[in-house]
C-alpha cells in the first residue's frame, strides 16, 4: 500500500480548516440574512439524471466520475448542484415558488489538473427558483457583494447578459447560426485578449466588418451608465439592454461588462462572474447565471425560471491564504496544565467548558516544558497552572502568552477575564 | 430518463435541512469546547489505503463503493473516518500530539437498505491521537453525555472494555482461540436475548460449564460502583476492570455494561455505545472506542494509541423528529411585501440584512393574499406590508404572524423589535 491521497484531492489540517469553515460560515449567514434556506441532496446520482440532454453538457460529462452500485445500477458522483437542484424541484411539486435555497458541499470533476484546481472541491450554490423578474437576479448580484464585503476580499462582481451579446451579435451582422461559437470565443476575452479574440473569429469564418463591430461593441469603455448610454442608442434590440439597465437599479455595485460571455450553454439571460482585486489568483471566485429553461424541461417542459450563483470555496480560500500571516492552529482558548491535580484540573476544565469556552487540559502527564511548547506550537493563547500551591489558595495561575504575563486568580475571575476577550 | 435519487440517498428539503444543519453545529460546539479542532479528509481515497489489512475489515470492505478515474487509477469512497485519519496521522509526522481532531461529513457504503440505514449518511467523528491513558477515553465519553444533552435527547451512553470480556471469558475458562467468535456472540446481546446467545455460544462448541460463567457475569446488575465491586472480586485479570473504575472516576455519567462487544474488530480496550432513551429507534446514536494498534500500522508499526466516538448524525436527527412537532420551514424572519414600491421595500429589506436579520422581499409582484399564504406555508414569523400610505407616514405596517397583531412603526423599531426577540 502506499500512503497517498486520492490523484487531485486535498487534506485539509486545522489550520487550513478552521479558515474554510469561518468563510463557509461567512456564506452560510449572507444566504440566510437574503431568506436562503438551506437543502442537501446526495453525491451519488443516477447517472441517467447527471446525463440528461438538458443538463451540464458535454464538456462536464466528460470529466463526470461513474460507477456501479451492487445492484448494477449507474451512477455517477454529482459534478455541480444545479443539475440536483433541478431533479429535486421536480419530483417535489409541493414546494412553494420562490424556491429560494442554498447549498453548500463538494462536487467531484475527473478533469484535468491545474493549480488552484481540484476533482474533489467545494462550492456553496444559492439560487431562486419560479421568478423571471430581474429582481431575483438583483438579489443575487447583491449577494455576491456581500459575500466578498463580509470576507474582506477586494471583488469585481461582473454583470452581462446573454440578450445584450445577442443584440450585438445581430447589430453586427453576424449570423445567427453562429452566435453560439462567437460568443464561446467573446468568452475567452479576459484571458487570451482582444487580438486573438479577433483571430480565433476569423478562424471561425466570421465576416471581417462584422468582427470590427463586434470588437468595437464589447470593447466599449466608462462607468456602467455611460455603457448602458452608449449601447441604447447602438442596439436595436433593446430588451437586454434594459434588463441590465433594470438590474443596476437594484444592484449598483455590479460592473456591466457586456463583453462577458461565460462557456455554459444552458444560461438565457443574465450571467455573472466575480473576481478577486489585488490578488495574484486570476481564475474567477463566483459565477452565476439565469437558466430559465433546465428546470423546466426535467419537469416534463413546463416553464420554470430559475437564477443563481455559485461561489468556489477552495479559490476564495486562496485568495484570503495571500493575506492571512498567523493561521490559528487550534480552537483551544484555554489549556490547562494539571501539576499533579488531574481530577481537580478537569473540574476546572469542565467548568470552563459549560462557561461557552473551549478548554483543553494536559492528557498525557507531559512535564510544563513540553506542555507549554504544546500550547505555543497550537497558538492557544492562555495556559493555567494547577498546582497544590494553586488549590490550597482556591486560585489558578493564568499565563497570557503572547505577554508572558503571569496572575494569580479564580476560577470566577478567569472565567470572566477570557469570555470578556 | 427516471427522476429518482439513487437507491439508499436522500434528499433534505429546508424543513429537516435546518434542523439538520442545528444539530451540526451543536455537535461541531461541543467538539470545539472540548478543544478539538476541524480536519477533512476527501470523500475519494485510494482503494489500497481504504482495503489496507489492518483497515476496517472484511465486512465493511464487501459494502464499499469502488471507481476509476479517467488514468485508470483505482478508488473508493471512504466508508468511515478511521482510515482517513490513520492515513493523515501516518502522511503528516509534524502533526503535534496528541492530536484532537474531529470531522464531520459523509461516509459511503454500498450495504443492505433498513429503515434509517442509508447508502450515504453522515458521521460526526473525534479523536484523540497519541494518548494511551484513560483520560482520553474519558473526555470522549464526557463528550457523548454532553452533546446528547445539549441536543435535549435522553440517552444513555454504555460503556465497556474489552480488557474486561477477556478476564471474564478466561474466568469462564473459554479457549483462547474462541475469544473473538465469543465477543461477536455477546455483541448480540441486547438484540437477541440472552436465550438465543446462550444457543449460539452452544453452537459454537462452547464448553456448557464455561457458557453458563459467562451468562452469569455479564449479567450483573446493579449500580456501577456495584458492578466493578463484584468483578474486582471475580476476576483474575484486574487490568480491564481497574480502567474502568478510573474512567468512572473521571466520566461518572456513562454506565458500565460488562455485556457491550461492539462488531468491529479493531478496538483494543474501551468500547462505549450510546442509545436514545424513550424513543422508538433502537439502533444505536453513536459508538467509539479505543484503537491502539490501526494508525501506528500505518505509519509503519510505530506504537499510536488512539481513542474515537462517531456519533450517528442521521439516527440523532430521526430521534429528535419524533419530539418536533413544528419544523422550521424557512430561515427568514422578516418577510416584506412591496404595494408598488419594490425599490423603498428592497431598501427596507437590505437595512434588515444589514443588521442581522434575516429578510425576504417579494420578488414576484404577487398580490397581499397570495404573499400572506407563501409567510404562512413557510412559518416566517413576521410580515411587513409597505405601500405608498406607510412611506408618506415614514413607518412600515408590521404583522406578528402568530398573534395577527398590527402596528404602524418605523423601521429602527422595526429593528430593535425583531431583534430582541
């Protein structure tokens, strides 16, 4: 056997988790202050479910892990949540609209491997299922500035929809069998630059003048009213243009970049992307979107919008691992030392403990040196001796350590001093 | 293609995924107060770590999950946190002892479908790494009796030490090499009766004499102190019964059964189990013990002593669902319907949020009665109607939903009411 990990898994120590789950728990709370609630479906799908015509696509079926249950029965290893976030809203009709949940767990992808990419990773999805209005789609862009406000993240959050590019694709004379594979390569705009945008719509057969106005459209500069301005007098389909124009109405702080494509093929109106400012991760920390057709069509093609967001955990970690110095190692607050007092140590412990603090005390009779680099090398900021000097004077020795500061004092007092931090 | 989950997994609907998500946290509390800090460990493993010979045996290996990835690498799903744990403890030797850890999250197995047995369920895990006193044993089993009461569960947590069915059974004088077999049979006890062990024991070839000594000891009534008095007197091998005395000093809440075995083979002392009291639902809440020999084998035959509990998240939530009668079906505790004035209402909801309350606007443009039913269906407990009377007046009208109670008040005592609650 050999002691290794699964190929593109993690571990996670203490330090590295008590970081994840305080951003999970940042999240958690952002989704219920919006009137979130929370829902779990499984990791293992049927993999008829995972595959059906109108879920992820091709590309993430590709990187799908699959096997066989005892009963020989397909299955495959969820690859997002929207794909179960469809299957549970169909086969419960009793849920009332808005659907309004949130969902946070791993998803599992057999692709191939980059940095800051996983096949095990961890996303935390809300989304409104039964609204068409823009105002759904408000709420989540407003999400995600609070989301990376409440993390202290530096963010863009940007915001196109899918009708402006089509209005621009028409507005430029392309054709319309093949706005698909135009704006799959717009999409590719952050990362390859204009030039080679050009380049690959040349490849792609696309009428030189058409890909000049193209070009000239997404590229448009200036503050999200000044493009909005810009774009009402260029288009002559106006319906995107003035669902964006509703949405910054409700949700200012989002930036309009209407050269924002996204790869999947399911979104039909708004989609959005989030990225970390003065950061050196360039790969995006969030993304959403409106799917108002996947729903329905696993409810038999009854219509059923549907808008979300989905926040990548694992990179919004990488992004906050670039500021954060000192990792707390522990959740310990307070490690007790016992001098020969086990059983009056842990009543003391004990008494800390039911007091809301979280209270460790020595289990393996180490001597004080070794207990105090124990308590250093965990970051716990308090150590207390008990000694029988200590119980004859119904007193504890409390030692800050980061002061190196010693006090005599009760357990009352101590109680009090640490709550109080 | 069947919209159906795949067979043994569940789906949470927001009703029990909160409460779900309450018992987490409240078990995750007292881990932390106890001073163990988060791990995690991914749900895909190597299938040789997973079926490594001094892993989690034979039985649990025929229900576990097998895949490949896409480079024909063999894997599974982890089937417990055990494994994991000794293959993280074995993969990081910087790691500080002991190491108190704990992990929650789902665990996989391919098994036989009972009622509350599930194909993915999820575990609540801690451990202590590298104590081989009974103090570890003994904050783990005040760790049971603490979360069982923090969730209001009566519960009893058994606890044994194999030390103590091996001095009874060479009391008895049963052959050595029939320990194992025996232990199993006991294992049954509370299951099948005395009767029927008494007839698989007979079955087993068990001298009659030696049956009858056995039935007679781990019979013994009485009060804990009563029960270790009597063995102290019949046993020879005091050094299972003296552990036990000591753990009782430190942890006097759990209950001494000289008859609890445990199925699994690993433990090598204490072994403890914990059942709801009052509640229809048999089947175990959680069980642990101690393991001194599996991590020190992965680490290449060092000696690692280690001690663990599990506790049963799914069965712990079905024993609560007996007593709820109201679930919770929403987090929202505001819920705000606009009479055309979506923006100032939306402002409304967002000086909610900001102050920590958790708020829903209506995003449909759905008429008062209709809103007022979506409150109701959901249990959100307050309703806030805004229309263009309430904005000229600067005060928004407030509904208790239980009491039917309506005031005309402004939004900062709007606030400071909700809050206070």
């Amino acid at each position: 056997m050999e002691l290794k990990r699964a190929k593109g898994t993690q571990d996670f120590l203490s330090n590295e988790m008590i970081l994840r789950l305080e951003v999970e728990d940042s999240i958690r709370n952002i989704f219920e202050l919006y009137g979130f609630s929370p829902v779990e479906t499984p990791v293992l799908e049927r993999f008829d479910v995972l595959t059906a015509k109108f879920a992820g696509g091709e590309e993430i079926l590709k990187e799908m892990f699959t096997l066989q249950d005892q009963g020989k029965r397909k299955l495959g290893l969820r690859y997002d949540f929207t794909v179960p976030l469809a299957r549970l809203v169909a086969m419960n009709p009793q849920v009332k609209l808005p659907f309004k949940r949130y969902q946070i767990g791993k998803n599992f992808r057999d692709g191939p491997l980059k940095p800051g990419r996983y096949r095990e990773f961890t996303q935390c999805d809300v989304d409104i299922v039964g609204v068409s209005s823009v105002k759904a789609d408000a709420e989540l862009a407003n999400i995600a500035v609070a989301v990376f406000k409440e993390l202290k993240i530096p963010a863009v959050v940007k915001m196109n929809n899918r009708k402006v590019l089509d209005a621009i694709l028409e507005e430029a004379g392309v054709k319309k069998s093949q706005w698909v594979s135009v704006i799959l390569t717009i999409d590719k705009l952050a990362k390859l630059g204009l030039a080679s945008v050009k380049k690959e719509l040349q490849a792609k057969g696309v009428d030189a003048k058409a890909i000049a106005k193209v070009i000239k459209l997404i590229s448009i500069k200036g503050s999200n009213k000044e493009k909005v301005k810009v774009l009402k007098t260029a288009l002559k389909n106006q319906e995107g243009i003035k669902e964006v124009e509703e949405l910054l109405a409700f949700a200012p702080r989002v930036e309009f970049d209407c050269s924002l494509a996204r790869g999947l093929v399911y979104y039909t109106g708004f989609v959005m992307e989030a990225f970390a400012l003065k950061s050196k991760i360039s790969s995006s920390i969030g993304g959403g979107g409106r799917y108002d057709d996947m729903i329905g069509s696993f409810k038999g093609n009854i219509f059923c919008p549907a808008s979300g967001f989905s926040f990548g955990l694992d990179t919004i970690v990488d992004v906050l691992k670039e500021k954060v110095k000192n990792f707390k190692q522990s959740v310990t607050t307070v490690f007790i030392i016992p001098i020969k007092t086990f059983k009056e140590s842990l009543q003391v412990t004990q008494e800390l403990r039911s007091n809301g603090i979280n209270a460790e005390v020595d289990l393996m009779d180490k001597n004080i040196s070794k207990n105090l680099d124990y308590a250093n090398k965990k970051s716990i900021p308090f150590v207390v001796f008990f000694g029988n000097d200590e119980l004859k004077k119904k007193r504890v020795k409390l030692r800050d350590m980061k002061s190196g500061k010693e006090e005599l004092i009760t357990v009352k007092e101590l109680i009090k001093k640490v709550t109080n931090l």
